[in-house]
C-alpha cells in the first residue's frame, strides 16, 4: 500500500483520539444525566475508530516496536516474554490529606466490591486461561493487563490503610468479594473481550464518579493517574477485538 494511505491513517488515528478527548470534555460538561450519556456513547465509537487505526499502524510489517510502546517492553518472567502495558508516566505519591472512614468505603468498592480491581484480575485472569491458541496475543495481553490492575489494588490497599481501614476483600458496605463478580464466558473468546472493554469503561466511569466525591487532592491525583492506565487497557482491549472479532 502507498505511503500516502499510510499518512492518511496515521492522520485518522490523531484525529480519532482528538475527537475522543473532545468527547471527554463535552460529556462531562453536559446539563444533565441523558446527555452525558449520549455523548458518551458517541465516545466510545470515536475510540472504536481510534482503536481500528491504531491497531492498522501497529499491525504494519514495516513499523518498528516503537509505535506501538504502549503494549509495554518485553519482558522474561519465568522464562518466558511478558509484555505489560504501561502508560509513560509515574504515579503520584501514595498518602492522603487525613484519615477518612467515607473516603475508605468508597475506595473498597474500587478495590474489591463488583466493579472493582479485584474483579479485574480474576476476571483477565480466568480470560487469559481459558482463550483459544489463534488468541495468543490476547492471551498475553490479558495477563500483562492483569498484572497492572494488580499494582492498582496495591494502590489502593495503601490508600485504604492510610484512611483508617484494613484492607479486607469487600466493598464499601462490608459484603466480601464474590467470586460470580467475574464474567466467565468459557469458550467464547470475543463475549469474553467484550466483556473486559465493558469492565475498562465501568472502572473509569466509577474512577471518575469517586475523583467528584473525594475532596483529597493526593487520592484525586492517584486516581487521575489509575484511570490513565484504564483508558490504555480500554483501547488495548478495543484493538484486540478489531483485529480478532470483526474480521
Ligand atoms: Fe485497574
Ligand atoms: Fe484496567
């Protein structure tokens, strides 16, 4: 294919991911409920396009691991490559401005309630168990991607300490993680990749919704930094399914 379609794609893909921030910014300034949810699904498809260019750039014979570095470096664990997917960019010092027992039960939803860090793991855990050999990329994608939302409920378990709580595995109400939180799907590999682009966005809408309630600027700057790491699973996940599901 000619240079100049390759230009056009990589302008697409810019473009893609300009209109996916203006989206953000719009969504979150809209007057009410319904609106920000309709522009938010106008968002979604825009990363579903940013998603499809992207993955077109990186699946390019002639492009260097460079362009596509936010699959993260390669690395040997147990004797075999890993790749984690990191965002350039370090986390905020882990404290807060004081103890705060409401600010702890809204973080123990984050770490281990339905939505939560704890959910994640196991859920691209059982994910990267169960897919099909032609899934292999995924497969390792899913385990890398595991291994950060591992840190995230790190994270958070300091946090949860520093407000005044121990962090036990349950949520904000006292209900202890269960394990029917996971969507398993066996068997099914693009449900399975679905469901996992469906818990990115519910991780970042419930990120979001804390960061509006937590008046801490140290758990609001780590927050800010996690969701980061969710917007890249989300479009890591969003290229998966382009490349395995829609073809
Ligand atoms: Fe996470
Ligand atoms: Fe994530």
């Amino acid at each position: 294919m000619s240079d100049k379609f390759w230009e056009m794609v990589s302008e697409a893909a810019r473009d893609e991911a300009e209109a996916v921030e203006f989206y953000r910014r719009m969504a979150n300034a809209a007057p009410c409920r319904a609106l920000n949810h309709s522009i938010e699904e106008i968002r979604r498809d825009e990363m579903d396009h940013q998603a499809f260019f992207e993955s077109l750039l990186c699946c390019r014979e002639e492009l260097g691991r460079s362009d596509c570095r936010d699959r993260g470096a390669e690395r040997i664990v147990h004797g075999r490559p890993l790749r984690i997917p990191e965002v350039h960019e370090p986390y905020p010092p882990i404290r807060v401005e004081c103890p705060n027992p409401e600010y702890a039960r809204l973080l123990l939803d984050d770490y281990a309630g339905m939505v939560s860090e704890m959910t994640a793991i196991n859920q691209y855990l059982f994910h990267h168990y169960d897919m099909p050999e032609e899934f292999a990329e995924v497969t390792e994608l899913l385990e890398g991607v595991a291994i950060v939302e591992m840190h995230h409920m790190e994270i958070l378990a300091e946090l949860i300490k520093l407000l005044g709580q121990p962090p036990m595995y349950m949520d904000g109400q006292g209900r202890f993680w269960d394990a029917s939180y996971v969507s398993y799907l066996p068997g099914h590999p693009c449900e399975q990749l679905q469901s996992d682009i469906d818990a990115e966005q519910a991780a970042i809408q419930t990120y979001r919704q804390h960061i509006e309630l937590i008046d801490d600027r140290y758990i609001r700057a780590i927050l800010a930094r996690i969701i980061k790491d969710e917007e890249l699973h989300l479009r890591l996940f969003a290229q998966a399914f382009q490349r395995h599901c829609r073809c």
